[in-house]
C-alpha cells in the first residue's frame, strides 16, 4: 500500500472544507479525482504535501506505512511523495538544473545515497529530459521565470521524472494546457508509471483522462469522495455533467 | 510568525564566526587625535616631511569640518578623543622573510584563512594582510615585480616609489572631500599600493586582507591603484574584526587611477566586519570613501561589493569617468540583519563622451535592520550619449526591516540616456513551500533564494570569492529564514 487515507477531516480558518475522505492507493494504480470546483480537490493535494495553512481536525494519512501528517514537507518530499503544482512559482536566479540538482542531491542523502556530481546529474537529467521532450534551454533559464503556463507545467512534470517519486500527486496539471502540452504532459506521466509507483490525478475536466487512463476514478463533492468507479465513470460523468452526481445529494435524506 | 518569518528567525540567529582576539602586543599611539598624534604616526613611519605636511593640512581641515548627518542610519556621537589611532603589533624583530613572521599573527591569519605562506599556496592569489594599522606580509611579491607589477604595503610604497604616491595620493579623493576622507588622510596608517605598468595584465588576483584586532582602535587604511594603458588589475578586499562590545571606527579611503587608454581595475569587496550583537552592542562603523577615476579612452572601472557585516555601512564606491568610451560598473549585494545598519550605493559622474555606467544594487533587510540604497548618476554637459542603467532591488525577510532608495539624478545632456528600475521584493511562502515539496529543508530554501536573487553580482565576483562570498550570505542571515 502506498496511500492510505481514512476518513480525512481538514478545516481552513475554521471552515470545514475535506468533511471525511477515504482513499487507498496501492502501487501501479492511478487514481483520478475528479469534482466541480470547490469540491476540496486542490485541498486534498495541498494537505497530503503539508501546506501549513490547513488544520488536520481528524483522520489519518499512511505514506509508506509512515504517519504521513507527522511529517514536516521536506521529509514527505524525501520518502517519495511528489506534488506537481498546480500554480508552480517563479524563483528567479535559479536555474531550473541547479534547483534539481540541489533538490534530487538531498533525496539521495535522505537515502543513504552519495550526491551526484555536476557531471553525473548532467547525463542523469539529460535522459530525463528525453522523457518529457524538455528543452535544455528551459533548464538553464531560472526556474519557472517567464515560463509559459505550458513550460510551468511540463516543467513540473520533468521534476517528477527526475525526483522518481513513489506516489505523484498531480494537481490540475492540465489547467490552461493546448492539447500538445496536454499530450505531452500525460505522455510523461504514462512513461513514468512502474509498478511500484503510483499517480493520484487531481482534474476538473474528463479530456486529461483520454491520455492518461486511471484504473479508479473518485468524483469529490462538498468535501467527499462521492462515488467510485473505473474509467467509464469519468466518460459518464463527461456526458451528463456534474449535475447527474449533485442533484442527488441535494434532495434531503 | 509565519512560515517565513519562523525560517528568517532560524537564518539570522548565525554566530559570527571571526569575533576571536589575537594576543598579539601592540604598539599603539597615545589615546586621542591631536597635530601630535598625527606626527607620532608620521614618525613611527619613518616618513618624508612632504607627507606629514599633506597628513597636517588634512587635519587642520578636519578641524574645520562637521560630521556629516544627511545619511539614512542613527547612532550616538562620536568621541574622537576616545580611540587609539595607531596600533601596530610589535616586531619581535626586523622581518626578513615571511618565514620570520611572528607565529601568533600567521595564525590569526591563517584561522581567518589566509594563508601568508606563499609557497603553500596554490591558488594563484597574491597576499597583503593587514593587522590594525600596519601591512603584515605581502605575497608573491618577487613574481609580481618580474612583470613590472608593484603590490605593497602603502608604507613601502611612500619608500620605495614615493614619486608615484605622492603624485596621484588625493587625486581622486582629496582630503576635503568629507569629513572622514579628511580624518583618514590625517591618521592613515597602512594599507596598499599597487601600480600596474603599461600592457601588463595581472596575472593573479591581488588582495589585501583587513583585519582590526587591538580594542579601541580605529582602522584608517589607505589603498592606491595605478593601471597604465592596456593594464588589468583584478583586485580583492576581505575584512573582519574581533567581537567587541564598543563601536569600533573604520574610516577607509581607496583610490584607483585608471590611467591610460584601455586600463581596467575591476575591485572587489567582501566586507564581513564585526556587526555587532543581535540587540546592536558593539559592531565596526564602516565609514569608506571609495571612488575611481577613468581618465584613459576606453578605460574601465568596475566595483563589486559584497557587504555583509559592520553596525553601520556607509559608502558610495564611485567612479568619475573622464576619458571618452570609458566604462564605470557597480555591483553590490549589501545584507543587513539584527540591528545593522546600511546607507550605500554609488555615484557615476559622466563627464567623457559615450561614457557608460551600469549599477546593479541588491538589498537584503532581514530582522530590525535598515538598508538603504543612495545613488547619484551626474551627466555633465560634455558627456554626449553618456548611457546609464540603474537596477535597484531590494529584499525584505520579515515584517521588522526598512529598506528604501533614493536615487539622485542630474542630467546637463540631452543626448545622454538614463534608466532606472527598482523592485521591492519578498520571500514568499509559497516560494519556500515549494521548495520544500522538492526535498529541500526551509534553510536551504531561503538560501537558494536569495543566492538566486544575488546572482547577478556573485557573477561579477571571482570565482573563490562568490562562493565564500554564498557562504557568508548565508551565516549573516543564519536564523532569518524557514
């Protein structure tokens, strides 16, 4: 098991936004979660990473048999989990490769593994870079500095290749992507998947799952996870809208 | 505190690292400043009369003169009465080689990490340490003077070269030029000279190493830089200063004379003097008068400075640019944490035609501190298409910092351009955030970002330098970041 996430309660300034999430992810799975805006998805992502601006008030997160809230974000990052943002910032004077080399020298140390050098990271990242069909001039220029939305997101994508984390949490990576960054982005995604990593995919829309398709699919509404199926859930939910989930909901119990 | 806040309060709470005291025994001139003190330092030194007249004149000016209050920093009047002027470790005997140097004083070097063994070192760069008053040991010199190059202590040079100094001592910095200009030119005592002949490119980078160490004293250095035509010089300066609880004065003048047509001086500054405790006791004033003058066609100056320590910085590295198509450049990252205090920038004055001039100045404010960027960019009515870029940023950590700029412009030209940009900035949370979600610890985070917002002047610096120059960025604000 990889995520195993039990009846997850997480306010902000005292508004309950994730009222009782239950999910388990086990390795070589793709999750997709889905949901209208507003529904807690991006807040989902943001708790499993450790943004501090979010209050856990119950429930329990297991990362690799790890408590995973007990841990600070840096040691989250260092076991294996991976947040592809879904708005990346710009820090400038940083080169995308220097930021990575940092970055991936102190998951090695975390490890137990010797940092790599400037020429082994070079060659490592090269064959990285051929994975998600990355420019070298993109990882030269300080890091996500006058980057595109495309280039933001492909970048991500790229760090998640390079990081090789067990669990990638993608949240809305396909936001504001053309449809050849979209391929492009999934494409990595699918090259990326082994059997012993897994992918949870945050989307508010059904077209990223015609590249990358998900063994489940999670519909997230009002702070829960609604309903579960396969692949034919996303399709359904395409064709007849948020709606056919909510209205349900709606009328009183 | 937020996130930032908590991390910025981890960076900035760094010990400084260089606060020991040498016991060394010291000859020091009798406490207070008086035309005495000021013949007593002319005569330890063995001096030509013409120097001590030049010496008297400047503190008879002084006398004359009232400290100046216009800049942006605070701090308790000045008793000049209540320091030493001259201190001077006491040879054991007349030195005649650097093996004879006293092995106290080689060891307080060398913890600082300068090695003065010459033979040691590998790394091509050339030596000038300078202990409270007085220049201890200058390396490499014999390789130097095959190529004509002279790099001495300033005392040697009023001996050994004294037409030199005495013709281009005060020409770029008179000693009316400010009060502490004057009172450096009264009571100087040591520091460098360095004169590089016609053609010849420096093949090291030379450097001189300050360092205050007896209490009470005040450090009046003085360095003069000569490039002939066709000559590059690449010259560095390090500085620190024990812990003490009382402000300790540094009131230092540098000249560089880009003489002929194409000279070069590039100068660079690490400055890490003490600053002081977290609740501002102690720390040097660090009071400089810096400037250049590009007299030679196609000559070029440039400043780089990185200004990490002191109470209080005050200084204006400038550059006048006289010769046509000369070139003026001043790179600066000045850090402020604690109680520190900064006030300084630049002055280009463009008085050539197609002259140039370029200012990029970082400012960092972390803790109580206050940083302030204070620049003048003059085009004289001669200076036809004289060309100026200034970028002014600066860097908040924390909620308890100033950072402020004030750029002064005067424009006689109409052909000249002139563009200034500034920028305000924080370290966002989200910034460090994400950082962290790659593995990185808050620490580090904040360091990386602002390595990478100093990028642009660590570039300029050689490349020893930008990495001890990272590493120091990095102790001063120990304690300032998450």
């Amino acid at each position: 098991m990889i995520l195993e996430i039990k009846n997850l309660k997480v306010s902000i300034d005292g508004k309950e936004i994730l009222k009782g999430i239950n999910l388990s992810v086990n390795a070589g799975e793709v999750h997709a979660v889905m949901g209208p805006n507003g529904s807690g998805k991006s807040t989902l992502a943001s708790v499993l990473a450790g943004k501090e601006d979010y209050t856990v008030t119950g429930g329990s997160v297991e990362f690799l048999g790890k408590d995973l809230l007990a841990l600070p974000p840096e040691e989250r990052a260092r076991e294996g989990l991976f947040l592809a943002f879904q708005y990346p910032v710009e820090i400038p004077g940083v080169s995308t490769a220097n930021f990575l080399k940092t970055a991936l020298n102190e998951i090695r140390k975390h490890r137990g593994m010797e940092p790599l050098d400037a020429m082994d990271f070079l060659s490592f990242m090269k064959e990285k870079m051929k994975l998600v069909n990355i420019d070298t001039e993109l990882t030269k220029r300080p890091l996500n500095e006058g980057f595109s939305g495309g280039e933001k997101k492909k970048n991500e994508v790229f760090q998640m290749a390079l990081l090789e984390p067990r669990l990638g949490v993608l949240d809305e990576t396909d936001s504001g992507l053309d449809i050849d960054a979209l391929r492009v982005v999934a494409g990595g995604v699918n090259k990326l998947k082994t059997k012993d990593n897994a992918f949870v995919v945050i989307t508010h829309y059904q077209r990223l799952l015609d590249y990358i398709v998900p063994d489940y699919v999670h519909i997230m509404y009002d702070g829960r996870i609604i309903k579960s199926g396969n692949k034919d859930l996303a399709l359904e939910l395409e064709k007849k809208g948020y709606d056919w989930i909510t209205k349900d909901l709606k009328t009183p119990a | 505190m937020d996130q930032t806040g908590r991390i910025l309060e981890n960076v900035t709470q760094g010990e400084y690292k260089y606060g020991f005291v040498s016991d060394i025994e010291a000859e020091t001139a009798p406490k207070g400043l008086n035309e005495e003190t000021v013949r007593f330092i002319s005569r330890k030194k063995n001096e030509p009369s013409w120097l001590l007249e030049w010496r008297l004149k400047a503190y008879r000016h002084w006398l004359t003169m009232e400290m100046p209050h216009w800049q942006n920093v605070s701090f308790p009047p000045i008793d000049y009465q209540d320091a030493f002027y001259y201190a001077a470790p006491k040879p054991k005997k007349k030195l005649n080689s650097m093996n004879e140097v006293d092995p106290e004083l080689r060891a307080t070097f060398e913890k600082l990490g300068i090695s003065l063994e010459e033979q040691k070192r590998l790394s091509g760069v050339a030596v000038d340490a300078v202990l409270d008053s007085v220049s201890i040991a200058t390396t490499f010199r014999s390789k130097l003077a095959e190529l004509g190059i002279i790099f001495c202590s300033f005392s040697e040079a009023v001996k050994e070269h004294p037409d030199l100094v005495k013709k281009y001592l005060g020409t770029v910095v008179p000693y009316t030029d400010n009060y502490f200009a004057a009172l450096n030119s009264a009571v100087f005592s040591d520091g460098s000279f360095c004169y590089i002949p016609k053609g010849v490119r420096c093949p090291m980078e030379l450097s001189t190493y300050f360092r205050i160490n007896t209490a009470n004293t005040g450090q009046f250095e003085r360095t003069l830089l000569i490039a002939e035509e066709d000559a590059y010089v690449s010259y560095l300066e390090g500085c620190t200063a024990p812990m003490r609880d009382e402000n300790q004065l540094h009131a230092a003048v540098v000249e560089l004379v880009a003489l002929g047509n194409n000279a070069h001086i590039k100068y660079s500054t690490v400055q890490n003097w003490y600053p002081g405790d977290r609740n501002g006791k102690g720390g040097i004033y660090n009071f400089v008068t810096k400037r250049g003058i590009c007299i030679g066609k196609r000559s070029k100056i440039s400043w780089t400075q990185v200004e990490t320590g002191s109470a209080i910085t005050w200084k204006y590295p400038g550059c006048i640019l006289k010769g046509d198509d000369s070139v003026g450049e001043f790179y600066s990252v000045a850090v402020t944490n604690n109680r520190q205090q900064a006030d300084t920038g630049t002055k280009m004055i463009h008085i050539g035609k197609n002259t140039r001039s370029t200012i990029i100045s970082k400012g960092i404010s972390a803790g109580h501190s206050n940083n302030s960027y204070r620049g003048l960019v003059k085009i004289s009515a001669k200076a036809e298409k004289a060309r100026n870029f200034s970028q002014c940023d600066s860097l908040l950590m924390g909620d308890q910092c100033g950072a402020h700029t004030f750029p002064y412009l005067e424009v006689k030209n109409k052909s000249a351009t002139v563009e200034h940009e500034a920028t305000t900035s924080k370290i966002s949370d989200d910034q460090i955030f994400y950082c962290k979600q790659r593995g990185l610890s808050g620490e580090d985070a904040a360091n990386l970002i602002v390595n990478g917002y100093c990028k642009e002047v660590f570039n300029q610096l050689p490349m020893e330098f930008a990495v001890e120059a990272q590493k120091l960025l990095s102790v001063t604000l120990e304690g300032s970041v998450g």
